[in-house]
C-alpha cells in the first residue's frame, strides 16, 4: 500500500506518495529528478548513496523513504548557495579530488557531516568518517588532501 | 602568444578535397557543419589512398585516425573525438593539444567525445592509446587550423603568412597593431572553403615551446562533479522513461526452460519481455521492476550446465585446458647445466573491474532509429553489436557516451545498452537498464586468471643463462623479459576459461610481472645478489634503469634492505609496458597473518609528461587500485555460482589501506608522450611479494598474496 511522505529536500518541502519501503535514493532520483546521489552498491557498503537527513550522513540506499517523514534531506545539488560552492567543494575542487566524479557526491556529503560533528578532525577521525566509501579510482589521497583543507579554517590554508 | 606563426607552412590548395570517410558513421558533412553552427572544419583523416598515391602509410594510417577541430563564428573552438572519458583524463589532455596548437588557454577548448553521429571513430578507448593515437592526431588537426587561421588573417591584414602573430585567440598584424579574433576570422569565411584535410606535414609545437602542454591543468568539467551536476549514464533521464532490469539466471551457463511472464503482473504498470534468450521487465519505477522481475523469476525452470569448474580447482582446469598443452622449456640442456635453478609457478586470480558506476544504458526509439547513452570505452563497437542486433545499418544507431563512472578496461562491452535498447522497442518507451553490483561482479568480464611457470638458470657467477616462461590463460601483454639473458623464450597459451574474462588495466601486464619479478627476486636469492643489484647487472634499457635508481635512491633501498625484521620487510620490482617504465619498492608489515603495505614508493616514466596534476592521480590511482588483487581480491566461485558478489566480500581498497605513498615522475620531454593510467599498476603486486619474503623467507607465489592458509586470509 502507497503512502504519503511529507520531508523537505534541499530546503523545499516535498511530497511523494509511494511504497513506503521505496529506497530514499530512488525517491531522490526518479521523483525529483536529483541524480546527484548515484548508486554504486544498495548494500550500504560505498556511500555513492550518501545524503544528509536531518545533517548526518546517511546511505540513502538502505533508507526506506518512509524513515525520512517530516526531516530534511540535503543532496549534493542542494550545498551550493547560487554560483557559491559549498567550502567542501571548494576544496575537493582546489585538490583535484576527483577523478571520474561518481564518488565524489558522497564523500563531500560525508566530509560536510563529519565537520558538522567535529570540525577539526585528525587524520584518524577523517579516515573513520570515510572508510565506508569507495573510490574506485583509487584517488584516496587527494580526497584526504580536500578534507583536510576543508577542515582548516580559512586563512590557515 | 603560445606559437611562433613564422615556423609553420600555412595550408593550401587541399581546401576542395573531401575527408575519405563521412564522419560520425554517415551524417553528411554539410550536415556536420550546419549541426555546429558555420564555422571552420577541419578534417584530421589520410587522404584517400588514391588522392595520395605516393605518402608511405606512416604510423598506422588506417583511415580510422581522425579528429575535428571547429572554430565557431563566436570563437568557441570545440574538438571531436571519439575517445571517453571514465576519470582517466582524456578530455582535458585532448583540450590542452588543441589549445596548445591554437594559442588559446586549456579552458578555451570544448569537446565532444564519443557521439557516434558527431565524433570521429578513434577507435576503443583502451591499451594507453590515447596519449600517443589521438593526442597527435588532435594536435595536428589544431595545428592545421591555425595554418589556416593565419591564412585567413594574412588575407584580412594583407600582409604574409609568415607576419601574422596568434595569442589568446586572437591574430595579430604586429606591424600595424591590427587584431581579429578567430571567430571574426572565420565569420566571414565558413563552410565549404575552409573544410580541408589536415597536411601530412603540419608542424605541431615542440616540447620546448609548450605553454599548455606539460604544465598542470585542471580536470576539464570538474565543478560539476563536486555539484552533482553532471549526468553520468545512469543519471540520463528521457521523457516518459522505464525502469528495466534482466533476468539473470542462477549459474554461468544455465539455461532458462520456462516461465511465466503473466507473473510480472504483480507489479503495478509493469512490462515483460522475452525475445530469444533474453527475458525482462521494465516499470515506471526500478522497485516496481525489481519487482516484476523478481515475479517471474521465482516461477522459472532452469537447466544447469554440467560441471562447472569451482575456483577451488581453476589453476588445474585452466592448465588442464592449455591450447597444444603446456609447452616444454626448449632450454632443458642448458638449465641441466645451470649453476642454480628455479622452477616455480605462479598464480593470478580473476578480478573485477567493480568501477564506481556499475553498466547502465538508457535507450530510445524515434522513427525507427534508436538512441542509445552508455558507459562503455568502446562506443563504435557499441553501436556495431547494436546495428546487428536489430538489423539496423549505421544511420539508424546513435550511441553517446556520457563521460562514466570509470571503467580500468572493464567496459569494453557495455553489456545493458542491448537490454535496454530491446525494452524499449517492446515499450514503445525510453528505457533505463542499470546493473546491481551483484550484477557487475557477476555478470561482468573478469580479468583474465593466470597459471605461469617460469624455469630460469644461473652460472657460477650469478649471471642468467636460460629463461623459459609460460602463462597460461591471461595473455601475451608484458611477457617478453626486460633482461638480457642469452637463451630466452616467454610465451602466451590461451586456455579454456570458465568464467568471463576480458580487458583490464594493463590486462596481463600485471601477472606476467609477479611472476618475472617474483622469480629474478628468487634468482637474485640464489645468485646471492642484491635483488637490485641483479636487476641491474641483466638490464640494457637506459630508461628502466632510471626509474629503478631513481626509486631506489628515494626510498634507501641500500640501507632499508640491510635491516632484517620477521615483522618489516621490503621488496623491489620494475617493468615496462606499452612504451613507459616503471619501478616500485614496498614495506609491508606483517602481523600473524597480518599483511599491511606501509610505504609504497615508485618512480614512473612516459616521455614527454602532458598534464603532471592528472598524471599522478593516474599513478596514485594506479598504485591504491593494484593494492586490491595484490592483497585481497579474487572472485569466489563453485560450480558456476559467484559466491562474493558484494563489496562486502570482495574487499577492494578502502582509505584505511591508504599506505604513504611516494611518487617520483621524471619527464622525458624527448620522449613521445604514452598513456599512463595502466602501467604504474606493474610493479606493486611483485614488489609486495617480494617484501613479504624480504620480512619472513617465505615466498608466496599466488595473487592475492596471503599469509594465512587458502580461504583464511580476508
Ligand atoms: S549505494 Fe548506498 S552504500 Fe553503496
Ligand atoms: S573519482 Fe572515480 S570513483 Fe572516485
């Protein structure tokens, strides 16, 4: 049996009426047409699924929609004020920290989670944070290199 | 100013002549043209044979190399190719040797990659071609442009070719002061008198003069990577578009006796079909096809192929299955003779590609002809296996390849663009076909498994005298030894694999390397030799010996290999392949059964370094993707079941297996430039096993290389 969800996506409220057990990623992409959030597993295991609920990082994935009734979801296409990126994608920017790009919505959304938590995080934090996402492309460094720089406040550069 | 317009011959008299081919599979050139919008065409193909009758074929002239250069009344300048882009680079380094021949900024440059109906066929994006293939085929079409360009203004300012000066996309009469800008030049001029092809001898800049080339550049299109704008082939979205999925059957080799696709009815809106062999579904939602899928799937019979081979006895089937047999060392007498004698077999298991986007397809039909957006690193073939599919000729097939979430050699064949191409037809709808993982692990090609054997001798003095090796199954690329060795012989067998196997980074490359480099480490043992020191004494190539001081020198080797700990060890290995070299030395610390890569440190060369920022990602990246099948990966299987169809149980690199990394380019600015997103994978696996031998004495001869007994090591 369908349901109504009532959430809030990327500040805009939202309404879908769907199997409650739909995955929020599916929700995401096929309804609001926001594809930033990609599929890489559906087994909780990658994080290309990550979004924000309520400002933690979730695997959208394993998140049936009904979950998210009333929260606010933010996805990758929801950071940027206008034209102003988001300082996590500054930096994932200025460290050339994507090679193909399909982790890349993830692990910004996980990195934007962990500095909400814990702003100044050592390596062993930011490594704890990410080990559950995968980067096929292998660009694990320069993805550390970007959370660092996104760590540091501006100036300290 | 990015060129020195006083060197080049400007074009001429070939402005009538037509490409030997119609670019884009058909589409006429006068429709080309009018798609861009008027402006300069440039044509990159050879002349047809009969136009030129005397030019000696050089460098592979099938007619197949070609690129576009257009330079629109508005200035934009935009290149063709057919080449992908999977994160590896292309597109930005095809925009610096067209921006590098037009004095224009990288940025300037757009492309359009891999549109069957808009870019040339340049052939399948594999095998590290596109640096040396396409980059010099783009730089003369550019370089042919601004021959042209300079024409042009020549005629504006009426003065010689030779005056003209181009900076920033603009050209100059120095003399006067007077300015144009391309896209005024070409304003005036467009279409058919400026459609020439490009001159056998068009001069691209040299590597001295580059000012965009070799210097760091930033990955073209990258902002909308962070902002998630960017549409892979999985995010392409049509109007009124299905979710589709395919029915897989339980084992490799089953065959589906029957079903019920009535059954599909159980999810809402949902549509079956079964068209040979292939059955699926396709939904308004991927879970009310999931659904429907997992309907009918429950209600079909299947016949099970007899006697599939488990991974467990792979090694035995595949030698078991060697074409003509394995063959004998030709050198029995001499290795008799030999001082010291090695006999060993190595072992590479199968892996997956498991790239970040699994295989998706989006396919429509418009009056007949049918569309189709996949990830794949050959789109041409694509839209080959597509054409016959349905019986389609090439004007009735258009295949885009949106730039994908990787492929390492894994997407050759896009597997869902045939799935999705035949939903649509039945739908009479757009339809989306995207793999699970379980799919990709399954489904998917896997890198070739190796059996090799290497029997190798030693005189009194330490020195090789016989070499003789086999692989097995995996193939020919990087068999032949680097080392001087009198009598030698390494040789491919092709074998009967059970699973699915195709491309990967570097494909064979890497086997062959384990097993050369973990053999001349056994060798070096036995000569009592300094495993460096042996390399070197067997090495002629001036450019691998560089990259084996180089590396050497940066991670104290000399001193690092002095100490001995049962807990800490450290291995060396190098190799060459499609054109660059490379050299790696590894510490590894060992636990128990423990096995922890701690330093990686390697020096690489590929001539000429075109973007140093992309290439040592590609190396980075190179480096962590072949920590996996050295450490860990292997695809699990019995009687034709894949048992670790997850990420979960096929554990590929993670940031905790992160180990310092350590990377030294050196640029060969004489050197033609070669691809190098595959060969800095050579060396790790080798240099791993060699480092665990290094800490314990004991010499693990299988990839993944484990401590622990078969099966404990996860
Ligand atoms: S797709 Fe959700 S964790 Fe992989
Ligand atoms: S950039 Fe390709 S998967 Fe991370």
């Amino acid at each position: 049996m369908d349901a109504t969800i009532l959430l809030t996506v990327n500040g805009k409220q939202r309404k879908v009426t769907t199997d409650p057990q739909r995955p929020l990623l599916d929700v995401l992409r096929e309804e609001f047409q926001l594809t930033g959030a990609k599929f890489g597993c559906g087994e909780g295991r990658c994080g290309a699924c990550t979004v924000l609920v309520n400002g933690q990082a979730v695997h959208s994935c394993l998140t049936p929609i009904a979950n998210v009734q009333g929260k606010s979801v933010v996805t990758i296409e929801g950071l940027a004020t206008g034209e102003k990126l988001h300082p996590v994608q500054e930096a994932f920017l200025a460290e050339e920290a994507s090679q193909c790009g399909y982790c890349t919505p993830g692990m910004v959304l996980a990195t934007v989670g962990l500095l909400a938590r814990t702003p100044q995080p050592t390596d062993e934090q930011i490594v704890a944070a990410l080990d559950g996402h995968l980067c096929r492309c292998c660009g694990y460094t320069n993805i550390l290199k970007a959370v660092r720089r996104a760590a540091q406040p501006a100036g300290r550069g | 100013m990015t060129t020195d317009s006083t060197a080049h011959t400007p074009t001429d008299g070939q402005a009538g002549d037509e490409p030997a081919a119609e670019p884009g599979g058909g589409m006429t050139r006068r429709a080309f043209v009018q798609w861009l919008g008027a402006g300069l065409l440039v044509t990159v193909a050879p002349l047809p044979a009969a136009a030129q009758p005397r030019r000696p074929r050089g460098g592979g002239g099938t007619g197949k190399i070609a690129a576009r250069v257009h330079i629109g009344k508005d200035g934009t300048i935009t290149v063709m190719t057919g080449k992908v882009e999977a994160g590896q680079g292309a597109r930005t380094e095809l925009a610096q040797a067209a921006a590098e021949e037009l004095g224009v900024p990288a940025d300037r440059v757009q492309l359009i990659m891999a549109d069957t109906d808009r870019a040339p066929d340049d052939g399948v994006t594999a095998g590290s071609r596109s640096t040396p293939s396409t980059v010099p085929a783009v730089r003369q079409g550019a370089a042919a442009a601004r021959d042209v360009l300079i024409q042009l203004a020549a005629a504006r300012f009426a003065i010689d070719a030779r005056g003209v000066r181009l900076a920033d996309g603009k050209a100059i009469d120095p003399a006067s002061g007077r300015q144009a800008d391309y896209g005024e030049l070409v304003g005036e001029n467009s279409d058919v008198p400026f459609a020439a092809a490009v001159p056998p001898g068009v001069t691209v800049t040299a590597v001295k003069e580059w000012k965009v080339m070799g210097r760091p550049t930033p990955r073209a299109g990258r902002r909308d990577l962070v902002t998630g704008a960017h549409r892979y082939p999985s995010d392409i979205q049509r109007p009124g578009m299905l979710y589709g999925k395919a029915l897989r059957p339980p084992a490799y080799g089953a065959r589906l006796k029957s079903i019920d696709m009535e059954a599909a009815k159980a999810a809402k809106d949902a549509l079956a079909v079964r068209d040979g062999a292939f059955v699926g579904v396709a939904a308004p939602t991927l879970r009310a096809a999931e659904q429907a899928l997992d309907a009918i799937s429950r209600t079909a019979a299947w016949e099970e192929a007899p006697a599939l081979p488990s991974s467990a006895e792979l090694y035995d089937h595949l030698r078991r299955h060697a074409r003509g047999g394995v063959p004998a060392n030709p050198f029995a007498d001499e290795l008799a003779k030999a001082d010291k004698k090695l006999t060993a077999t190595y072992h590479v298991a199968y892996v997956q590609h498991a790239p970040m986007e699994p295989r998706a397809a989006v396919a429509e039909w418009n009056d007949g002809k049918l569309t189709v957006w996949t990830g794949t690193q050959n789109p041409f073939g694509a839209r080959g296996e597509l054409m016959s599919a349905f019986g389609l000729g090439a004007d009735k097939v258009r295949v885009i390849v949106p730039d994908f979430g990787g492929g390492f050699g894994g997407k050759h064949q896009p597997d869902a663009h045939i799935e999705a191409a035949r939903l649509a037809k039945a739908a009479g709808r757009p339809v989306l076909v995207r793999w699970t993982r379980a799919e990709e692990f399954t489904w998917a090609y896997y890198r070739p498994a190796a059996v090799i054997d290497v029997q190798a001798g030693l005189d009194a003095q330490g020195t090789l005298t016989s070499w003789h090796f086999v692989n097995v199954n995996s193939g020919g690329a990087a068999v032949e030894s680097p080392y001087r060795i009198a009598k030698s012989r390494s040789q491919y067998v092709p074998s009967a694999s059970p699973m699915r196997q195709g491309s990967y980074r570097c494909l064979a490359a890497t086997a062959n390397n384990f097993a050369r480099e973990s053999a001349m480490d056994e060798l070096a043992v036995a000569a009592g030799a300094d495993p460096l020191d042996f390399r070197r004494a067997h090495l002629d190539n001036p450019r691998l010996k560089a990259v084996l001081k180089t590396v050497a020198e940066k991670f104290n080797w000399a001193a690092r290999s002095g100490k001995k700990d049962p807990r800490l060890g450290v291995g060396l290995a190098c190799g060459t392949e499609k054109g660059s070299v490379v050299a790696a030395c590894a510490e590894v610390a060992i636990e128990g059964d423990r096995l922890t890569v701690r330093h990686v440190c390697e020096a690489f060369e590929c001539g000429a370094i075109v973007n140093p920022t992309n290439l040592l990602s590609q190396v980075a990246g190179c480096i962590l993707m072949g920590l996996g099948p050295a450490l860990r990966e292997e695809m699990q299987f019995e009687k034709g079941r894949v048992l670790n169809a997850t990420f979960w149980k096929y554990g590929v690199p993670r940031f905790t297996d992160v180990p310092e990394l350590d990377i030294h380019l050196l640029n060969q600015p004489d050197q033609t430039p070669v691809g190098a997103g595959e060969t800095p994978i050579i060396a790790i696996a080798p240099a791993i096993a060699n480092a665990v031998f290094h800490a314990t004495g004991r010499r693990i001869r299988t990839m993944p290389i484990r401590l622990a007994a078969e099966g404990k090591g996860y």
